[in-house]
C-alpha cells in the first residue's frame, strides 16, 4: 500500500520503537510485502534466510531484527526485535479495522446509473464506477474499487482478508493472519459470475483486467493479477500472487499454484492443476500440467500397458 | 423462451429492422438458442458455418446476416446486420432487466405453508410452492419456478445469468453476454444444500427433476437438466446444456462438460472428469471418466512399470 | 446429541408407539446415529445387515424393526415398524425446526467485544465467544458455539443440515433426509474464509479445533472433527465423519473422503484425493492419495513407456 503522503523515517521509528540504521533522511511512501515492494517502500523480514533478498530488493528501508548486516547505500534499516508486529503496527495505523455497520458505508461512492440490489454490503472507501450491476447478497469490503459497466453476481464476496499467515509454531497459536491492507481492483467491463471470492492484497492489489469474464464459484487469492479478456471457467481456484496474461482461458475445476504466470491466450482444459509458469498461445492440460497433446498421447501409452507386458511376457517364456 | 401471446412476422421485423423473405404469414411463439428451437421459434445465426444447422432446425424463423442461402418450405428469414444484436434486443423487449429493490419483489407468488428466513431475495414473477423452507441468504432471481416440499439451504443462488458469451475478438470487449431470458425450474421435493448456484437457461429452462437432492458448493450451468431422484455431491460442477437422467449419482467434486447427457443410474465416482456421454447404469472413475473397474486395473498397471522396465533392462543385457 | 436431561424409557416408547423389551429401568441420555454412539444413547437400526453392529455398539437402547435378537445383556430393544421415523419423531421432539425471522434471534448469546456486521443471520440459541468478527452476509444456524477470537469471513454458512438422507427407492421419494439434531462447534482463534459451508452434525458436533485456519470455498461435512492448528487450503472439500488430527495441511482443491482420519502433521497437495486414513508426519499426493514423492517417481515412469515401447519392438525385430 502507499500511504495517503509520504511519512519521515523518524516518524515511522517512533511509531514501531525502532532504531535507524542508515541514509534515513529520505521519506518513506509506502510499506509492502515482498512480492509487491517497490522504490520509496518499507520492507520487514524476520528470517535470516531472507535477510539478503530484502536487502536487495527494491524496497528502501528494512525493517529488521538484526543490525549485523551491510545496509546498500541509500537505504536505511529499521531495527526492532519483532518486525512482523511492527509491521503489524504500520498498516493498523493506516488501514484500521473499522467494520461498518450499514448496508451502504458512508464513504462509498457509487457511479451514475449503477443498480445495488438488496442485501448488499457496501464497505469503507469502496468506488463503484457508473452503469454497474450489484446482484442481490454480493458483499464489498474496504478501498476494493470497481470501473463502469461490471456485472457482480449474487453472492460473491470482494476483498475478503488474505489468507497470508506468519507461522509461528512456538505461540499458542500456530499462525498469525497478517494485516490485509493491499485492495481489489474491478477494471471496466468485467463480468463476475455468482459466489465468487475475490480476496483484496496483502499488502498490494488483487486485480482483474478490463473486459475479463468470469463464472460462477471462482476463487481469486491475495494479488492476483488477471490480464485483459480473459475467461475464467467456473470453480476455478488461483493461489496467491499469480499473474494471467491478456486473454487467458481457464476451464472448469483448474487448479493454479500460486506465483506463477500463466502466458497471454494460453488455455487450460479442464481439471487441470497448474504447478508452474506456463508459456502463452498454447493448450494445457492435466495434473501436474502439460501439453495438452502430449498429456493426450500420455493417456494412450497408458492403455498399452498391459500389451507391453504380454510382449514382454511372452519373449521371456 | 416462449412469448406471453404469438406475435406476428411483421411485428418481430419492425423491431429488429429486419427484411423479411419467406413464408411469413405465420406468427412466432418464441425464441431460443440453436441448442433448444422448435418449431415456432425465432433463432439466430450469424457464422456462415453455422447457417445450414439452423436453417435445418426446428426453428420456423431464422435472424441471419445474409440473403445467399436457401429458405426451407414453409420457413422465413429475418435478415439483418447483426443477427446477435436482433437476439438481444427481443429478449431485452419481452424480458428487460428490472432488478427489484425490495427483499421479495411484489410479483412473486409463495405457497401456503412456505418459510422464508431473513435476508433472502426473491425477484420478479418467481413462483415458490407449498411448505417450501428457503434458508437465509438465499438469492433466488427472476422467473425461477419452485415445487412443493423443496428445501434451499442458506447462500444459495437460483437464477443467475448463464456464463454464454458472444465472442467477438475485434471489439473492443472480446466478450459480450447474451442475454439470459430463459429460467430455473425446481421440481417438487428437491433438496438443495448451502452456497450452490443454479444458472438459469439462457433461453430455455435450468430443470432440478422432482425427489433430487445435491450437497453444498454444487454449480450448474445453464440448461442442465437433472433428472428425478438424482444424488448430486458436494463441489460437483455441471457445465451447460448437459442432462442427468433419472437416478444419477455424482460423489464429490466431480466435473461434468457441456452438452452431454450421463445415462440412467449411472454412478460417477469422487473427481472424476466426464468429457462425452455416458451410458447408464454403470459406474464411473477417472479424468476423463472411464468404466470405474478398468481404471482401478489401469491404476494398478502403472504401478507395474519399474518391475517391466527392469525386466526388459535384463534381457537386453 | 444430549437430551436436556435424562428420560425415562417408558415416555420415549410412548412418543414412538415402541414396545419395550429387555433391561428398561436405566433412562436414556440422548440419541446419536451409529458413527458417534454413546452408552445410554438410543440408536436406530432398521436393515438386518446392521442388526448386530448396533446391538453390540456403545449404544445402550436399540429402536429395531424385529424382535428376533438376542438383547446384549443391561440393553433394552423399543421394538417399531419404522425405526427411521421412530428417530425423526423423537429429535423433532428436542429439536424443533423453529425458524428465526430475526436477523439475529433472541436466544442467541454474543460475547463482549465481537462484532456482528450487517446482512448476518445468527439463529436460536448460538452462542459465540468474545472478540470475534463476523463478516457480511455470514449465516449461523440453530446451536452453533463459537469460541473468542474467532473470525468468520464473507458468506459464509455454518451449520448447515447434513447430507445425509435414508434411502428408500420403493417410495415416491427415493431420499428422506434425516434430522440434523447435531450442532457445530468452532474453538478459540479459528479463522475461515469466505464462502465456507460447514455442516452440522447428524446427531453429534461437527468441531474446528483451536487455532486452524481455512481458506475460501472450503466445505465441511457433518461430524468433520479437524483438530488444532491445522491448515486447509482453499475449495478443499471433506466428507462426514472424517477426522483430521492436528497440525494437518491441506492445499487447494484437495478432496477428502468419508469416515477416515488423516494423521498428525500430515500433509496433503492440492488436488489430492484422499479415500482411506492416512498417517501423520507424511506428504501425499494423487488421486488416489499415495506418499508424494512415490507419486512424483510415478509420473516419470509413465513419462518412459514410450522408450520401454521402443526398446520391446526393437528387440521384437
């Protein structure tokens, strides 16, 4: 997320109790994860494992749990002994839980000629475009923001809290959910089939591309990032952080693991479990995916089995 | 869909702007899609690959872009730029959009004896039997027809649009919706579980045959035709225009594509993918679905490869 | 379930119509279907194939069709032409349906600090700990209990009745649901997703223990006991009266069957079909499940049938 204006890096510090390492004179814009971290953002990690990556990544200030490390040249470190609470701490200052408790929060803005059915929930800072279609029992929640001429079928849930845990075994409880402060984005056009679930980003947005139409039972993770025209078959389910190009086709019951990315206008037949980047213009298929002419072939050779077994039975008699 | 009342030739050509050629002294009784016309109907086409499929249907009219073909005895033509266009805009006359804003629109009819539990939407011209229990959260949508003695668990949705797309890839959206004027028929002692969603035809009708009963999470496309007395498990998804016969059982999450039919007692076990018809009463394993017997041996043939490989690695040295 | 207090055996033959034969002087405590039978617990069992597996069960009355067996010695028999509808008789007795027309009904209990966002339906006599969120559009059916801390996200149903019906194919009707007299139990620190259905039991609790977190579209059948900490990935989907241990993953799309359990800490990757128990501290995979890495040496040897092809018709030649 970037923050409403740019913050002092003294301020962050006193705000999560840290101590500066570092070129700290330069504000920071924003605070993300590290899949979605850019220039001018906070960063945090708490794995050793990870300390490197972080450092190298674009973000320009750290917030770590260690000082024994080279800080790059122009960026600072924010050390802290928890840097998951602290950025835990950030994006609560930021992006509170305030549930409202009306149908339509007072915030929302809603564009000339939209329909909102009954039982809608409409939440904080949400931004419905004009000439769009909100079907009856769709809920909506925080900052999601949706273009003109969307169709939202009944049911479907936008925004729902990533389901992105800190593990930490040791606790009483096993995880800890981390603040979803990320958005959804609904670009223009795009057609959302009944009892869908489109969860908002950790930390940046989950969206779907413009004129991109979607069935019924369809389940979005945290930042995932649809392309333009694509068709996404019902009960399909993308994990999160995964990238469709323009005018990808999912079919039914398809599987998608999470950072990945599937080429423009490639298709995937039905059932089928995608485990890895797969190139564009071309036909999957199968569990884990492949070719889908050869994942056919596959199914042949398969049946020669048994005739395979007489050949070979036969020459050793 | 049929009309309310005949209209005639003439009528249906002022509307769309057509030029008629033909028999046209006799009046159209509806409309529907090449999958379901009779005799009658109105049907589009606008693919000269597709032109002799519906010259040759049952349809009595067809809404065509050209006048180079040849009209069938007793048939008209309705020529026009833009035959889909023509679909829409009767459909759109004879059953426009009009979303009501209030929890049970004024043209629904329930029987006597029916509970409808809070926050549950009922739209136009819906018409709900006797001793029917809709639980909470239920979106049931226009012209959807419900029996006596039918139960529909909380969040489901009934009468969604079909996900049937006109695909036009020089527009700027690749994709346009048909419009859904069929509806959803749910037959007398139906029981329906928690969060499924049943589209309605997209000119015809979505049928749940009397005495079925179908788990939580169960999609169905538009113009499924289940039989009576089917067991439907849970996540199972059903794509358009495909019919169970009487009977069937599908165990969970099994897929079943479109415009199939699957045989009388059939039973289809857990995952399985069904991609043609299949017969009755036989049972079912497999992606794609084969005789669920043959598939456990060929399960078991796979498992064979390592000892035929060394057998064969042997004697060859 | 539990009745309120014990009853005599006498007033449960009157309600039934029953005659009683054997030990009849202890009162009976509740009434629970055979997977979850308890001593003092009546069941019932009308197939002579089940006779002896009830008989001989913790149960400690049997309602029975016959009364040509031998009565395990301290057990009464209350003899019935429908022991089916001698069951359905007696937990309407208890368990009314009695439907709200409250978005949130009188006798539910909310603890301090939980929030109730609009569109939810919480029905008779849950009770729901402190410190929860429940989303928009979210539906808690009759008895729920839900520990503190507990988030429950958009669209979500708990409570649900089971699927779970008699089959009778000589009736008009081939399926009879049974009463779902169970309940649904949610522990501290739960969290689930969006569009979540989670059954109640039959006649015992469907239970989410402490500290496990679900996914999106994920669906619980009636009497699932998940254990503590566990992970389930989004549109998994898990049959009755299994059992998953603590400290259990699963990933997306996983299906689990019915009646087993899936042991401590075990692992389970998306799409995997899990149809019989399977031990803890391992990682599986396919359809039917197997150890993961067996799975993986699998897929290759299939991958080689073509060169063990090649190489038999060579040596063939």
């Amino acid at each position: 997320m970037k923050f409403p204006a740019p913050v002092s890096l003294s301020w962050v510090a006193t705000l999560i109790n840290a101590e500066l390492v570092g070129t700290t004179d330069k504000p920071a814009t924003g605070i993300n994860e590290i899949h979605k971290v850019e220039a001018g953002d906070l960063v945090f990690v708490d794995h050793p494992k990870y300390y490197i990556t972080c450092l190298e990544s674009a973000a320009s200030f750290i917030i770590i749990n260690t000082k024994d490390v080279t800080v790059p040249e122009g960026k600072a470190l924010l050390v802290v002994d928890s840097p998951f609470e602290a950025y835990q701490t950030i994006t609560n200052h930021f992006r509170p839980f305030q549930p409202s408790n009306k149908s339509i929060s007072d915030s929302a803005i809603i564009g000339e000629g939209t329909t909102i059915m009954p039982h809608v929930y409409i939440g904080n800072h949400v931004n419905i475009g004009k000439n769009c279609v909100i079907y009856p029992n769709v809920t909506i929640l925080d900052y999601t923001i949706i273009g003109n001429n969307v169709v939202i079928q009944a049911g479907t849930v936008i925004g729902g809290d990533a389901f992105y845990y800190n593990t930490k075994k040791n606790r009483e409880a096993w995880f800890k959910r981390m603040n979803s402060c990320g958005n959804v984005i609904i670009e223009d056009n795009v057609e959302i089939g009944c009892s869908c679930t489109i969860d908002r980003g950790v930390s940046a947005s989950t969206i779907v591309g413009k004129g991109t139409i979607i069935d019924n039972m369809v389940q979005l993770g945290h930042e995932v990032v649809i392309g333009k025209n694509c068709l996404i078959g019902s009960q399909v389910g993308i994990a999160g952080v995964t990238t469709l190009e323009d005018g990808v086709t999912l079919w039914g019951q398809v599987g998608v693991s999470k950072t990945l990315t599937i080429g423009e206008n490639a298709v995937v037949l039905a059932q089928a479990g995608v485990n890895k980047t797969i190139e564009g213009n071309k036909t999957y298929w199968g569990t884990p995916v492949m070719n889908a002419k050869d994942k056919q072939k596959e199914n042949v050779w398969v049946k020669r089995i048994p005739a395979l077994w007489k050949k070979v039975m036969e020459a050793d008699s």
